[in-house]
C-alpha cells in the first residue's frame, strides 16, 4: 500500500518535473500554454 501511493506520488511527480523541463528546454512546445 505505502509503495503503491509512494510510486504514484513519484510518477505525478515526474511527470511534473518533466513538463516543466520540457518548457524550459523546449519553450517552443509549451508556447500555446505559456503565452
């Protein structure tokens, strides 16, 4: 159970740091988001 929520938190977490990544390294992509 507390692996199961804690691989959650990690992907949500990931995911996060990923799309954030993304529109710094790729500012083009994340254009239409971030006006």
């Amino acid at each position: 159970m507390l692996f199961g929520g804690s691989d959650r938190l990690t992907v949500s977490f990931l995911s996060g740091s990923v799309t954030i990544l993304m529109g710094r390294y790729y500012p083009n992509i994340m254009n239409f988001d971030h006006r």
